[in-house]
C-alpha cells in the first residue's frame, strides 16, 4: 500500500500544488512508509504547522478544513484558547469552556490527519520563591497540573512549552531553598541557580513528566524580550538530559518586525530539531485588514533554518477575530506550505498558483501581471507605513499611536541591543533634526506614491476578474491609500514635534505640524464619506483620537506647510535574475545620486555612484555580482554631512539558481 500511496502522490505533479499538499496530508496520514517519498528535499515531510488564536467555533472549523487544503499536519493553539495549563484546571466556567474548545479544536485536526498541541507557559502558578531542586515537591505540583489538564483534552498529542511573558519567567525567580544555597553559596537568590540552568530544570522537570509519564510530545518555544535571554534559552535547552523535544523560533528576533534579525537560538539547542515560528496574519503590519502579500520574504525567513536542522514552520493564521484566509495574504501560505514541500519552489509558480486559485488568472490572462504587481507592492506600503527607517518606533500593533508617546521607541523598538550596526538610525529618530523629518518624509511619501499608483492600475481589471472580487480589491486598495496618507502625517507632526521639543530653531518643523494636522482632519472625513469609518486600523475614530490628544502642540497662528515633494521617486525592480537585478526611479529635482545596497541594513557594503539626474529623468541602475536565493536592501542618497538627503529601502529578493 505504502508504494502505491507514494506513487499515487508522485503522480499529481500536474494537479496543482494546493492539491498536491492535500494529497501530501493523505499520504502521511495513510500510507505505511510515511510519506518518505515526499517531502522537504527528498526526506520526511516537514511539518508544516498553523497557530490558531481565536476561540469561535466555526473560526476554528473553517481554518482546520482550510488547512487540510495546504497540507497543514501539525496545529497549536494559543492564545485566546489557551496560554497556560492551569487555564483549563479547576470546575469554573471558563476553564470547563477552554475544554470544550481545545477538545472540539483537536479532535477536528485528527479527523484531519494532523496533530494538535496546546501552549503552556512556565513557571505558571507559582513563586516568586522556586526551589530548583529537582526534589522539591513544587515539580510535582507542576506534573501534576499537566496530569490533570491534559487527561481533560485526551486528544491534544503535546504541548509547547514556553518562558517569555510566562506569569513567572524563572529568571524573575528566586531561590532561597537550602539546595540553591549549598550548590551556589557565592549567589544570591536572584542568581542562584543561572538563568540557563533554570530553564535546563524546568524543561527536564516539566518537559520530562509530559514526554515520559503522560507519554505526550514536547515543542520547546524561545521567545525572548532581551538578548541575553537568547543565550539562556540556547544553553538551557542544549543541557537537556533525557527529553526529546523540537526546538521553536520566532522568525524576527524578539517579535514580529521585519527588519529584525533571524533568532540566534537557532541551531544551538543541543541535539534537537528546530521549528520556525512565521506570522502571516500579520499583527504588527497591517491585521490582513491591509495586505501584507510577501510570499518572498517569507520564503527567505523560511531559508533561515535551512542548515540549523530545521524541520518545518508553524504559522500564526489570525489575530483575534482578524485571520489571514479570504485575504490576499493567502499567497504568504502558499509560499510556505509550497517552499517546505520544495525548497526551490520559484515564487513565480507561487504567485501563478494563487492568483489562478483566488482571482482566477492564469499566466498570459488580461490583468494578471498588473494584479500580481500591485499585491507584489503591499509589502512595501506596509513596511514604509508602520515602521520608520526601518525601526519599530511607533505602536505595539498595527495602529497609529494614540498621541506624540512613542510606546515601542525605547522597548521593541531598540534595535541596537540586537544588533548594534543600527545605532545612528535609532539615534537619528530618538534626536532628530530638519534632515531626518525630511527622511521620515520621503520614505513614507513612498508609501503614498505606490498605493496611489496600484489603486489608479486596479481599475483597468474591472472586466478581468470577478465583480465581487473587483470590489473587494478596490476598497482594499482605498483603504490602503488613506492608510499611507495618515501614517505619513502622523509620522510627519510626531517627529517635526519631538525635533523642535529637543530644540531645532527651524520655523518650518511647526508649519508641518499644523500642515499634518490638518491633513489628517481631510483624511478623516474623507474615509467617512467613502464608507470607511469603521476600518480597524488608521481609522477615523483613530485619527481623532490623535489629533485630540495632540492638540495644542503647534503655536498658536501657525501658518500650515507642506513639506516639499519627496525628492525621491519610490525604488522599483524592473528585472530580476539569479545574479543581477535592475532598478529605476526618478528625481523630483536635480540631484547629484549614489545607490548604496547589500545584504545589511543599514551598513549596505557597496555603492554605485549614478550621477547627476535632471528632474523629471528616469534612471535605470544594474546591481550585478548579487549572490542568488538571497535578500538585499537598496536606498538613494543624495548629498553629504548635514546636506543629506535618502530615500526609504527597497528589499530585492535575488531569485533562486534556474528559476
């Protein structure tokens, strides 16, 4: 059976890749030999696992059939279902509700063929003094907590088991117990013991008592607020004796911002396979209430754990109520399940695949290559939008801020402390001058110049796709304009504000203030007028509330500016090979231009002087030598010292050897 299975699935090459992952599923679920005739370059298959967040019933029905679609076989859920084991102990309602919940979840993902797991953080419902002797009753406390959840949910095959933002991380812990005192008698009750041998006990205690006694699988998840956790986490869990386990990673260091580097944990966790965590509901950059289509990026995060025994991906799917499925950020999906079961999997087959399967076009159809270019664009807006220079500086979410209090600047938001080549950006926005407002500028006019020119070409597909998807994607893309406009003027008053409270002697830094304010007031109403008054982010209810709380900030009599155009046109790819890419923009005005571009931001590495460009003039530029299946990052500059002037990036991934 098993060969003919295999062959069976070989055999669907030219059914469709959504349908071959169906299949996939049905092979692994079935077939005797596991399927290892698929899969991730020529071995098992991988796992290819969701996150589910939200508790509604038929949320979670329609994400489990969807996800039988792309050959999802692995699903843990999170959040709103569960974060610690001790949620679902006890007679109360809502713990009796939480069963209901996972079990309905998890018996729905067996009908499936996948396996389902809960999130569990630890240390849960004890503390703050721990004693870290392996003989101390409080880990049988512990065992014992799972051994009554989880016969409450018999069909949950493991849990993943997790410190960051647990109720008691063990490194906020103390020990005062004689054992922490014999065996580290020069540590005090903070140190003692290290914080990587914490999280070594609490995996062995915990982890063990799971895999061993309960006989359920374990998932071991790093996520991490500041770097040295990142050590802790790596040596702890190498230190494992005893419990087989995967090994978990965000994708972006810390949290979900794109220009983070890739966790360091991965690879380092002894001899343990790795799984990479992905967000494509996108929490921090746009809820999939705005398109974030990047099946590229996504692809290159997902290269990241090649070499580090990567093994598969869990994708976060939803936010609340707001899930990535229906959206255009589908195509994210069929990036990943496509890349896992074919690592070199071009992302052109991946946007045929699914601009066939969502809008209907197939490659040479009217329309096709515009929508593709103007999906292919949302990645851009959103990073141009809600992040600035390439810094989480503004909300913890997707919003813009309440008011001129930059929430994340100092937290989230402090680059250099993962990686400190970005300290003169985080030190040009935390002290900025006239030059950095005008950069803040440019690259968000970027934004605004890409969503108006998409939501201008969107308009020649009225008679190409669907009615009902042709409205759905006009809105999407007014919706997406106005966004632009306010994440411009608020970033626009929030840093011309905190330039002249640092005391810039620059008139025009308050006129753009009153200018922004004003622009936001226009776009405000006419969101309203245009039946997007109830939006979930950049909304108008937002936009009073910021220009609420920011009233009074420009002097009175203050005589609105605005600040001149971009000088910049937005950086465009105009060709894309494994070994050269070509790029245009044009100048507003005539400038004296360098292209700085690499594989770092923001120490790019090489630079090609372009030149003196008229304004008006449009210029191509060649990147040649680049290295293929890679991501670089190109800017504009233009002048020197106090003088200059630079555009926003531009993320180039290389394409793949022979795609």
């Amino acid at each position: 059976m098993s060969c003919r299975m295999c062959f069976w699935y070989r055999n669907s090459a030219g059914r469709g890749t959504v349908w071959r992952r169906a299949a996939l599923l049905l092979v692994v679920s079935l077939c005797a030999c596991g399927g290892s005739g698929s899969g991730t370059d020529g071995g098992q298959p991988a796992i290819n696992g969701w996150i589910l967040l939200n508790r509604d019933h038929d949320s979670i029905r329609r994400s489990i059939e969807a996800a039988e679609r792309f050959g999802v076989n692995h699903v843990q859920l999170s959040h709103d279902l569960i974060m610690n084991i001790d949620d679902i102990l006890g007679d109360q309602p809502e713990a009796i509700e939480r069963v209901d919940d996972l079990e309905f979840a998890a018996g729905l993902a067996h009908e499936k063929g996948m396996q389902s797991f809960i999130w569990a953080h630890e240390l849960s419902a004890a503390g703050p003094d721990i004693c870290y002797d392996a003989a101390d009753p409080v880990w049988q406390e512990r065992a014992s907590a799972y051994r009554q959840g989880l016969a409450r949910i018999p069909d949950v095959d493991g849990v993943v088991l997790m410190f960051g933002s647990s109720p008691l991380p063990p490194w906020f812990s103390l020990c005062t117990c004689d054992w922490c005192v014999d065996n580290y008698p020069d540590a005090n009750a903070f140190e003692a013991p290290p914080n990587d041998e914490r999280i070594r006990i609490v995996t062995q205690q915990i982890g063990g008592a799971i895999t061993g006694e309960l006989g359920k699988k374990l998932v071991a998840r790093t996520f991490v607020h500041e770097p040295a956790e990142n050590d802790w986490h790596a040596d702890g869990f190498a230190a494992v004796q005893g419990v087989d386990f995967i090994g978990m990673h965000k994708s972006d260091e810390q949290d979900w911002q794109p220009y983070n580097p890739p966790s360091p944990t991965l690879g380092r966790e002894g001899d343990h396979d790795a799984l990479l965590e992905m967000d494509v509901a996108g929490e921090y950059y746009g809820l999939s209430a705005l398109p974030f289509c990047a099946p590229a990026y996504f692809a290159w995060r997902l290269d990241q754990i090649r070499d580090k025994r990567g093994i598969g991906a869990v994708v976060r799917i939803e936010r609340g109520s707001d899930s990535a499925l229906g959206t255009p950020n589908e195509v994210n999906l069929y990036a990943i399940s496509g890349r896992l079961e074919d690592r070199k999997l071009p992302i052109a087959k991946v946007w045929d695949e699914f601009i066939s399967d969502f809008y209907d076009l197939a490659p040479g159809d009217p329309g096709r290559d515009v929508l593709q270019r103007i999906l292919a664009d949302t990645f851009a807006i959103r990073l141009k939008s809600h992040y600035v220079l390439g810094i989480w500086a503004m909300e913890k979410s997707s919003d813009i801020p309440e008011n001129t209090v930059l929430d994340q600047f100092n937290d989230r938001g402090n680059m250099p402390k993962f990686d400190p080549d970005w300290q003169p950006v985080w030190d040009a926005l935390d002290k900025p001058d006239r030059r950095v407002v005008e950069w803040i500028w440019q690259e968000s006019s970027e934004a605004l110049e890409l969503s108006t020119a998409d939501l201008q070409a969107a308009l020649t597909l009225e008679s190409q796709i669907a009615q009902a998807d042709y409205d759905d994607l006009l809105r999407l893309l007014r919706y997406q304009k106005y966004s632009s406009e306010t994440f411009r003027a608020v970033k626009l008053f929030i840093w011309a504000a905190r330039a002249r409270n640092q005391g810039a002697d620059d008139p025009d830094l308050a006129a753009w203030m009153q200018w922004a304010r004003e622009d936001l007031e226009r776009i405000r109403g006419a969101m309203t007028a245009d039946d997007l008054a109830d939006v979930p982010i950049a909304g108008p209810g937002r936009i009073q509330q910021f220009l609420d709380n920011t009233a009074g900030l420009v002097p009175a009599g203050t005589t609105a500016l605005e600040p001149d155009p971009a000088l910049f046109s937005a950086l465009k790819i105009e060709k894309l090979l494994p070994t050269s890419a070509q790029v245009s923009f044009s100048v507003r005005r005539q400038a004296q231009v360098a292209l700085d571009f690499g594989l770092e931001i923001p120490d790019f590495g090489q630079t090609i002087e372009v030149g003196l460009i008229e304004a008006g003039e449009t210029r191509l530029v060649t990147l040649d030598n680049i290295i293929p299946g890679r991501r670089y990052v190109a800017r504009l500059r233009s002048g020197a010292g106090d003088d200059e002037y630079q555009s926003g990036y531009l993320w180039i991934f290389t394409a793949l050897t022979g795609e």
